[in-house]
C-alpha cells in the first residue's frame, strides 16, 4: 500500500501548491503576506486556529508519550485546552487584540510591544526570542511527522525530512498567509474527519468507548506516570520534589495558557475581518478543538489495552521507550483499515503544515519587520521587506531541518520549552498591555527579562531540572511574571499618555452634533 500512500501524498502536495500559486497573485504587500491583509471570516480564521493549535506535536509526540503515561487521565488537558486554551482565548483576547492592533498599525508581538510601550530595543529583544524559541518548534514538529511517514509511507526518517522541508519552503515562498488560511480550511475539515473515524474505530476494537474507559479508569498500570514514586529534581536550592500529578497539572496549564501568548497562535487574532465576527470564530475553534484534543489524547490512552500495559521491543530503545515511535507503530498495526490509515495520516500531515506554516510566518517576519523593520521603515519599501521575509522563511526551515536531523530529545520536551519560554516572555507583556493602562515599560522589561531567566534556570540539564522537569519549569516559566510585571509597573513612571488614547481607542474624534432643523 505504500506506493498508493504515496501517490495520494503527492496529489495532495500538488492541491496545497496549487493553493499557494493561485495566493501568490493575490498577494501584493507584507500585510496580504503575513495577516492575509485582516479580511479573514469566522470559519477560515477558526480553523487557522485549530490546525495551528494540533499539529504532528499533539498526534505523536503528546498522544504518544503523554497517552502512555497517563492513560485517560490526559482528558483534563482537553478540558484545559478546548475551555481555556480555545474558548476563553477567543472571548478574552481576539477582539480587544484585533482592534488595539489595528489601531497601533502592528502586525506581529514584537511590534505590538514596541508600539504599545514605546521601546524599539524591546521590539529587538523579543523579536530575537520569537526567532530562536520557535525553531526548536518548528523541528519537534517535522520529527513528529518524519516519524509517521517512515513508518506509515516507507520513507526514511532524514528522506522525509527534506521533503518536508522543501515543500514547506515553497509552499509558504509563493502565497504567505493567505495561501496557509485558505489550504487550512480544507486541513481542517480533513483532520475533523480523520480524527473521528479514527477513534471510533479504535474503540470499537477494545469493546467500545464505555467499556474501553472504565478499563483505562480501574487499572492503576494504566497510568503509570501518575502513580509512580514523586521524582526529585535538581540538586541544592533548586531541589524540588515532584509527583505525577503535579506534572499533569503543569501539562494542563501550559498547554491551555500558552498559547494565549505564542506569537503565531495570536496572530489569528490579528487577522479576523472584525471583531463582529469572534464569537462565531469562538464557538467553531471551541468545537474543533474539543474533538481533535481529545481524539489524539483518547488514541494515546488506548494503546495501554492494545499493548497489554507492555510496549513491544520494537518500541524501546537503550534509554528506554522510543517515545515518539508509539503512535505511528500503534496506527500501522492496530488493524486499522488501509484507508483509514491513509486518512490518518493525510490528518496529521495536514496538522503539521499548517503548524509549520504558521511559525515559519511569524519567525521571518520576527526578522524583516521586527529587527530590520526597527531601522528602516518597512512601509517605504514594501516590496523589499515581503522579498526578505519570503527569503528568510526558506532560512528559518533550513534551521529547523538542521535540529531536527539531530534528534536532539523526544518532542514533548522541544515543545514545552519552546512554548514554556515564549509563555515566559510574551503572556505577562500582552496581558497587561491589551488590559491594563497602568502597564510601564520597566514592567514590560522586568517581565521578560524574568521569563528569560527562569527559562536558562530551570530547563537545562546539568545545572536545572532536566527532561523529568520540563512540565513544572515551563509552568513557573510563564507564570511568574504575571506578578513581576505589575508589582514593577506600580514602582515605575506611568506610561505616556497618548499611547495609551492610542491603544484604547480614546482619542478618536468626537461624532458631529445633530444637524439643525
């Protein structure tokens, strides 16, 4: 089946390229390159969301790994991400994000922060963070789906790497934004489908949902990474000892309060047509995000009836599980109908796009409009700033081909402190900016400078918490400035006041008196 695989593969490969030729045309400036020129509806813009929130990271590196560990108890982090991550991200942050935006003429997070605190060099910094946290993104991203197509297509793990990266380069070259929100509605409704047939089959096969769960519920081996001894981390002051379900919670908050910061999940909020359009946007992210979340974390719990709580041999490696191999292996020999296999993985391959699609945007535009664009203006030239952006997205997946062939830890532990340092950075910042006009520039400073720091702190492995800590560093990573930023903008100059008319709206001209009779 492999050479019929292959061939659905590539047509449609020849459908997304297609996608992005015809986007190219329409696409004449940086604003049509990297917000699709905010003209975007409730339905396109809802599934931009989704298929950038689940990606190949979620289907096999989190299903996978997670699933094993903590078998359905993974269902809280569905909770947090489709009520916290989802739903209230979108009532919260989209249409105050859209507006504010809009009203400072920015496009990115780095520019919003400049913009909105008045600073450039704040502009670089983050801009600098965007571009060198999002690669090790961006690889757990195409690891996760090289490993599906090695074990699903036949293809070697470094062949599909290159194609992958070739094709990802191309395709976001011809068409930006527009083409990855127009080829994401299809993706979307792709992944929809496949996830559910893919759990409802699964299921069937273990004697269906109900029978299936309460297993998962009374076998304590089924969740071994919750009942397990509490791990101790770190060495001195930093010594802390962890249990299972503190690394659960962790896993819960980071992966539902993150994304309210990740540059490439807001910018979905920059560019929706309106603001009348959020809460229909809301209601059809939240429904999307519901069953893709827990159609992936579901299948991972599954594989502890299929395996009888013992992975096979094929599956460990010297150090142990070979994490990221779990969910291929179990697709490819769950008995699966070969269709339905195919579906899978055209699901996650549709996933995995638009997630890399999304954070190769943001991170070339991190550096022609954020860097380049903090000395020169990128309005006077506007052709110049899309060439450099389109040369620096090939650039940016060069980067991340490059870690990925080094296969430097399994994914989970790439995306959490990726997501656990931009978190750290931007959630604190963005917060108070978008709410509070008592927000300062040495707040702003002092946030980020503290998520930084804990980040080198805590997440290495000889001097911090280590592969073990990854969960709980990514969580205090990104919720301790939440309370530096105000306690140092309550000590600070208050913030200049026509910035502030600027951003809340408050200086817009008064409406002419009613004509006279």
């Amino acid at each position: 089946m492999h050479g019929l695989y292959l061939l659905v593969v590539i047509l449609y490969v020849l459908l997304m390229l297609g996608i992005g030729w015809w986007c190219m045309r329409r696409t004449r400036d940086v604003g049509d390159f990297f917000l699709g020129g905010r003209s975007f509806g409730p339905w396109m813009s809802a599934f931009a969301y989704g298929t950038t929130y689940f990606s190949a990271v979620l289907f096999i590196g989190y299903a996978g790994k997670l699933g094993w560990g903590f078998g359905i108890h993974t269902l809280w982090i569905v909770v947090g991400n489709t009520l916290i991550g989802t739903i209230l991200a979108w009532k919260l942050l989209a249409g105050r994000t859209r507006e504010m935006t809009a009203r400072l003429n920015a496009i990115t997070m780095p520019e919003f922060l400049c913009a909105r605190f008045d600073s450039k060099p704040l502009q670089i910094l983050a801009a600098l963070v965007v571009f060198v946290f999002l690669v090790p993104y961006s690889a757990s991203v195409l690891m996760g789906l090289s490993y599906l197509f090695e074990m699903t297509l036949g293809i070697r793990y470094e062949y599909a790497l290159y194609f992958l990266t070739a094709l990802t380069a191309l395709y976001l070259v011809m068409g930006g934004y527009f083409a990855v929100a127009v080829s994401d509605f299809i993706r979307g409704i792709v992944e929809f489908a496949g996830v559910m047939i893919m759990v409802w089959l699964l299921a069937q096969k273990v004697g269906g949902f109900h029978h299936a769960t309460a297993t998962l519920l009374a076998d304590p081996a089924a969740a071994p990474a919750l009942t397990a001894a509490a791990k101790v981390l770190g060495q001195g002051a930093l010594q802390v000892t962890v249990p299972g379900w503190l690394t659960l919670l962790s896993l819960v908050l980071i992966t539902s309060f993150g994304p309210w910061a990740l540059p490439q999940m807001v910018q979905k909020f920059y560019s929706i047509r309106s603001r009348k359009d959020v809460n229909r946007a809301m209601l059809i992210a939240g429904v999307f995000s519901l069953f893709m979340a827990f159609g992936a974390y579901y299948s991972g719990a599954l594989t502890h009836l299929f395996y009888n709580n013992q992975l096979p041999a094929e599956l460990m490696g010297p150090k142990g599980p070979i994490w990221d191999k779990i969910m291929p292996h179990f697709i490819t020999t769950s008995g699966l109908p070969e269709i339905l296999v195919l579906v899978i993985v055209l699901m996650v391959f549709s996933a995995s796009m638009s997630s890399i699609s999304s954070l190769v945007l943001v991170s070339s535009s991190s550096i022609a409009v954020d860097i380049y664009g903090a000395f020169v203006d990128r309005h006077a030239n506007p052709r110049r700033t899309m060439a450099l952006m389109r040369i620096l997205c090939a650039v940016f997946v060069g980067f991340s081909l490059w870690v990925a062939l080094k296969k430097p830890t399994f994914i989970v532990n790439l995306m959490i402190m990726s997501w656990g340092t931009l978190a750290g950075v931007f959630l604190a910042p963005y917060l108070y900016g978008l709410f509070w006009k008592r927000t300062s520039r040495a707040g702003v400073w002092a946030g980020i400078v503290t998520g930084l720091g804990l980040a080198i702190l805590l997440f290495p492995e000889s001097w911090g918490w280590g592969q073990a800590g990854v969960p709980l560093a990514g969580a205090i990573t990104m919720f301790v400035p939440l309370l530096v930023v105000p306690l140092v903008s309550l000590l600070t100059p208050r913030p200049n006041p026509e910035i502030i008319r600027t951003a809340f709206g408050e200086n817009a001209p008064a409406a002419a008196p009613p004509a006279q009779p």
